[in-house]
C-alpha cells in the first residue's frame, strides 16, 4: 500500500477523520480514528502534510504534529467550505481539507507557541471579566430602580450607586442582603480583573511590537496587546491587511478607517472577509 504524501483531518474532542492521497493524487487513507489512535499513527508515519482546519485545539494539534517531523497547515473554516463537494460530514471536510491546501492562493494560520496562546487566553479572560463585570452593574441599577433609587448613568458611578442602597435603612431586609451579597460579587469581580489588567499591563511593557502599535492614534494599551498577542511570535512583521487579517481571524470591511481597522484587531470575530482592497 502507498504511503500519504498529504493528509487532511478533520478534528473533534475524540474522534478524528483522516483522508491521504499518495504521489498520484490516489486516495490511500479513508478513515477514523480515535484520540490515541490517531497520535500513534502519525508518530510511525513518515514526514507528510497535514491540514487542518483552523479551529477550537487545531493549534495544539498543530504543536504535536509538528513535533512528530510533520509540516501543518492551518486553513480558515471559511476557505475550505469552497472545496466539500457533498453534503457537510466529516468526511467530506477532510477531503475538503486535503484539496484546499494545495492551492497556490491559499491562506493559512501561522501556528501559534504555547506561550502566544497563553497570552491570548489572558485577553479572553479579561473580556469574558468585563462582560459579567457589566452584567452585575446593569443587574444592581434594575433592581435598585425596583425600589426608587436610581444614579448616574456610566460605570464610574456604579460604585456610588452600591454605596447609596446598602446604607438605605428603608429597604426589607431581605432585599438589603441581596444587594449586599451582589455588592460583594461585584467587588470580587473588580479586584479579579485589576489583576489581570496587571498582568496585561505587565506583558504590553515587555513587547516591543505591541508598544509601537500603541503609538497608532486610537489604539491604546489594551488594543495593541490583544492584536499582538494574537500574532505568532514568527510573523509579526507587517504584511498586507488581508493576510494579518486571516492570522487572527478578524471581520476586515472595505470602508473601514486606518484607527476602526485597528480598534477591530482587538476584537475576536467567528467570520472573516479579506477580499483584496481595491487598487
């Protein structure tokens, strides 16, 4: 039997599909298999291509791959949708997959190094931090205008707002003892996301590129490290906007300003339109 010179698989939490074609574009894997054994198959297979579609662990994937002496190629979802033939199954993808990658005008996701994907998971952190940091004030304010105590919109006031309700003697007591127990949540939440606003601050001051980004008017500390940190450490240079834009998966607008463009590279977007800008 001929060994695969190129292979697409198509991934999942435990099971994953594989389809190779030899040197004559002869189909020689059509399988599954499982987590274990797919890890085993590829550490006795000899150096070939891989494609994966880029997505939930495809970078970690990619690390281990790559560890095996195999080359990987990480593809957008959305480029590879172009090359499945039939109906959506995991079959089809990886066969997808393993045609996709050998156009000359794909685009592929640099993989990115533990420590890159770390960083990363500290951005998301702090947004998912600020969301419930939002949820919690929006909460307080409905329910204290539940009883008629209302204050200043903006959330430099919230702090004022919690301080107003827990010293009004009016209120039930139960009531006072919930809005104790969100004041205390909220101040939880507060003092979580100084830390890692700390530690973002922190990794900002280390990175020369995300110091330099920071210097665009419109984008500060915050923006400039999210971008940067979705970068690979081996691709930072600056290259042309559809393909920076393929790298950290963003949702790039033909009209969009210098500053819009730059203010969405710290924005995490599930879709991606990076057509040529006009000439």
């Amino acid at each position: 039997m001929n060994l695969p010179i190129r292979i697409g698989m198509d991934t999942s939490k435990s099971v994953f599909q594989l389809h190779g074609v030899d040197e004559n574009e002869g189909v020689v894997v059509r399988r599954q298999f499982r987590r274990a054994e797919m890890i085993r198959y590829f550490e006795r297979l000899p150096p070939v291509l891989v494609a994966i579609e880029s997505c939930g662990s495809s970078h970690h994937w990619a690390r281990l791959l790559q560890s095996f002496g195999h080359e990987v190629k990480l593809i957008p979802p959305q480029y590879v949708k172009a090359y499945v033939k039939r109906g959506k199954n995991d079959a089809a993808d990886a066969e997808a997959l393993c045609e996709a990658v050998t156009r000359p005008s794909m685009r592929f996701v640099p993989v990115k190094s533990k420590e890159r994907q770390a960083a990363c998971m500290l951005m998301t952190v702090r947004e998912r931090l600020v969301s419930v940091k939002s949820q919690l004030s929006n909460a307080f304010r409905s329910y204290a205008a539940e009883f008629g105590i209302v204050g200043p919109a903006g959330r430099q006031n919230v702090t004022a707002l919690i301080k107003r309700v827990l010293e009004d003697d009016s209120l039930p007591e139960m009531a006072r003892d919930l809005f104790r127990l969100q004041a205390e949540e909220y101040a939880a939440v507060q003092a979580r996301l100084a830390k890692i606003e700390a530690k973002l601050m922190k990794w900002h001051r280390e990175d020369d590129v995300s110091r330099r980004i920071a210097t665009i008017p419109g984008v500060g500390p915050i923006g400039s490290s999210m971008l940067t940190a979705s970068l690979p450490s081996d691709s930072r240079r600056l290259r042309r906007l559809p393909q920076r834009a393929c790298e950290v998966d963003l949702q790039i607008q033909r009209n969009d300003s210098p500053v819009l463009r730059a203010w969405r590279c710290g924005c995490h977007s599930s879709r991606l339109d990076t057509s040529p800008e006009p000439s």
